[in-house]
C-alpha cells in the first residue's frame, strides 16, 4: 500500500510537470494530491520497517 502511495504521488508530480497550462486550482489539488500520497506512503513504509509487516 505505502509503494502504491509513492507511486500514485510521483505519477501525479510528473502530471503537473508536464501540464504547465493548468489553472491554479488544478494545480493545487494536485499539489494537494502529491503532498498527501507521499506523506501516507512514507508513513506505512517507516512504519512497516520498525514495526514488522505484522502491524
């Protein structure tokens, strides 16, 4: 699940830099979008590393 996040957060970065005509805000929701993907990702990943993938 936390890879899926990362990659959905990158997928969405590489969206919006590619799109630069969008209106701001498109651009925030993405933004938006980017900041909360990356953020859940790397908290499941920290958090299955120290915990152990039975929590």
């Amino acid at each position: 699940m936390g890879l899926m996040a990362l990659g959905l957060g990158l997928w969405v970065l590489a969206y919006l830099a590619g799109h630069r005509g969008l209106d701001a805000g498109s651009r925030g929701i993405g933004a938006v979008t980017v900041a909360i993907s990356l953020g859940f990702g790397a908290y499941v990943l920290i958090r299955r590393i120290r915990r152990g993938p039975q929590h």
